[in-house]
C-alpha cells in the first residue's frame, strides 16, 4: 500500500528542539523507506522571544514547505501563534495521512479541520506530558483534546506516562501508540573522546535555557552546593528563552559564575564535540516529556543525571545507565553530580551501559513501526 504522507510541525530545523529533530528523522526515515513525505511548517525560530528564521535553501531529501507564522495574542501554551496558510497547504495536499505534531500547537488544530473537510487520516504525535497543575492547563486539557486529539484515528505516544495521561484526557487507548524518540546512531559512531582530565569534570546540559522547564535555578545551587575541590564545570549549551541574565545573577551571588559556561546554540558538529568533551549530562527538568538529549547523552557513551519526573524514568535506568534524582532537589543533584565527579569507574560502567541501551532507539527500528501505524489507520478509514 503506497501512501502519502504530510508532517505538519510549528517548528522545522534550522529551528532547534526535540519535536524538530524527531520530525527530521522520521520523515528521513520514510523517505528511505520509499514513503511519499512532506513537511509543512512555519518560518518560526522560537516562540520565546518571538522570531522568525531567514530566508534558507536548505535541502533535506524531501520537500519542506514553510508559512508565515503570525502571533495574534498573548495566550498561554502557544494559542495564539497561527499560520493560516499551514490549513490551506494540508487542504491543497490531500495526503493519505496527515501527522501533525505537539499536541495544542497550531498544526493539530490545523490537521485536526483539514481531517473533517477532506477525509484524511490523522495521526498525532503529542510530544506532552502532565506539565504543571496550573487553572490553565487544566482549562487547555478540558478543552484541546476535543477538538485535536480525539478525532485522530491513531495517536503515537512517546512514553507510558504519556499514554496514561491521554487516557484521562479521553483518549481511547485503543488508538494509542507507545513509540518512543529515536536517535541516530551514526552520528555518534566514530565521536572522538574530547575530554580533558586536566579540566576536572565537566558536566553539560544541552536544551533551551528555560527556567520554567528545565530546572536551571536547581542547578546553579546544586554547582554552589559542591566542594569546590572536586573540580567540576558546567557547561549549558542551548538557545536562550530568557533565563541567562537571572542565571548568571545567581552563579554569582553563589560564588560559582566562574564554573559555570553559557555556550548557545551551536551547529550540530559543534553540539557532537560537547558531547565528546562532557563526562556525564544533566537534565535537572520539572517537567519533561521524553529529552531527546538523554539518548544522545548515552549514544555518545556519557552518563546521564537527570529528573525522575514524565518520561525520563522511561528512558533512564536508575543505576544502570544514568541517576535519577527528585526534581527541585538541589542537595540531591548534587550529590548525584558528585558521584559521578569522584568515580571515573561509574561514569565509564554508566556510559557503557548507556551506548548499548541507546540502540534499541534507533531510528532504523522506530520508523517500521511508525509506518505501520499509518498504514492501519489508513487501511480502517478505507
């Protein structure tokens, strides 16, 4: 059964962040297996601060067509961003399967009509997890599911605990998936080891500088919670959602600026070599759906100290290939982080044990069983 298949994403690389390297993978992967695919996103950077990419000829092996995204309001969890012209493009396309991903984003409204006026099979893939106890997420959880994600004939969760919140949201169980984040492999056979024990330790986080998610606060105090002889850094390499100036304030009012490293965005060859020169990641988050950075982490042969909070546990074997702490527990991180700055023996078992975990997600395995998602959906709709 040939089929057609369009991917709608708010975001696309050169824009940075787990829903665009998953949706750049997949849609890779089914090219290779022969699949019809396109990709229909926005010209859009990030959403905090509002910015837009630059004009790019960027090639990827498939087409990749992007509309001009418009902030219409101030509205929480990304309301307010639309590109119209996204609706008319999925209209204009009929694929066999419209895959739209992060649930609430403007593309699963999008794919969600476009499924109601032409017939298409739709597939989600929400990319969420719980997130805070806030009046209003739990408005926007009321509310979205309606109109996005219970009107897929299929929806591909990333993790367990993604399925079982969905579940509560009205999502039949018998239309989810759980198919987790993959990682390319290739990218990390051949990576040099970088590191430089003359340096001491050095610890790397890699994600958007956002304190609201990812627990950057936590782990400043954690840095200053050490001894200053076990010699540890830390490095942070992500774009700014407005975090820096506050964590720099903080680094120095704890006595740690000079431990601390806010590298930026950087191109992927740049982000391979951090890897090679890390001694383990850290992913102190709040919440979090998946961390696509946690496969990366083990695929380069890194430990991992991280959340037990959302999908992590799922990803993350306490002891076995990374440590998993409390979230918001600054003495607990560190004494995590310490134990991994004292052990080059645990970090060494850790990150092996971590690289052979790490191919069981695989690209290569993940996007079969994508496709065949696919390919029953399609075949119920007729």
């Amino acid at each position: 059964m040939s089929l057609r298949v369009l991917q709608l994403t708010q975001r696309f690389p050169p824009a940075i962040g787990g829903v665009e390297e998953h949706v750049l993978h997949l849609s890779r992967g089914l090219r290779q297996a022969g699949v019809d695919v396109e990709v229909v996103t926005t010209d859009l950077r990030r959403d905090i601060p509002f910015e837009r990419l630059p004009p790019s000829g960027d090639a990827y092996g498939f087409p990749v067509r992007r509309h001009r995204a418009r902030k219409f309001a101030e509205v929480p969890h990304g309301l307010g961003i639309a590109a119209p012209a996204m609706l008319l493009d999925a209209l204009a396309s009929r694929p066999d399967v419209l895959h739209a991903h992060a649930y609430g984003s403007f593309p699963t409204w999008a794919a969600s009509l476009a499924r109601s006026l032409d017939g298409a099979t739709l597939v989600i893939t929400p990319h969420s997890d719980r997130g805070g106890p806030t009046l209003s997420k739990r408005t926007f959880d009321r509310i979205a599911p309606r109109f996005t994600l219970r009107r897929a004939a299929r929806v591909i969760c990333l993790t367990r605990q993604e399925a079982h919140h969905l579940v509560t949201l009205g999502v039949d169980e018998d239309r989810i998936a759980v198919i987790p984040n993959g990682v390319d492999l290739g990218e990390f056979h051949d990576l040099a080891d970088h590191r430089d024990a003359g340096l001491g330790t050095t610890g790397l986080f890699v994600g958007r500088l956002d304190s609201s998610q990812k627990g950057l606060g936590i782990l400043v105090r954690a840095l200053a919670a050490l001894p200053h002889a076990a010699g540890l850094r830390l490095r942070l390499v992500g774009e700014d959602w407005g975090a820096s100036e506050a964590l720099l304030r903080l680094a120095s009012r704890h006595g740690v600026r000079d431990r601390l490293a806010l590298v930026g965005p950087v191109p992927r060859a740049h982000l391979l070599r951090e890897y090679a020169r890390a001694d383990f990641l850290v992913l102190p988050s709040l919440f979090e759906p998946f961390g696509i950075v946690l496969l990366e982490a083990m695929a380069a042969g890194i430990p991992v100290v991280a959340s037990r909070v959302g999908g992590i546990p799922e990803v993350v074997v306490d002891g076995d290939t990374g440590l998993l702490v409390e979230p918001g527990d600054a003495e607990a991180l560190a004494s995590a982080m310490l134990r991994l700055a004292e052990s080059p023996a645990l970090r060494a078992r850790l990150g092996t044990r971590g690289r052979k975990r790490a191919c069981s997600y695989a690209w290569d395995h993940l996007v079969p069983r994508i496709l065949a998602v696919y390919r029953e959906a399609a075949e119920e709709r007729g």
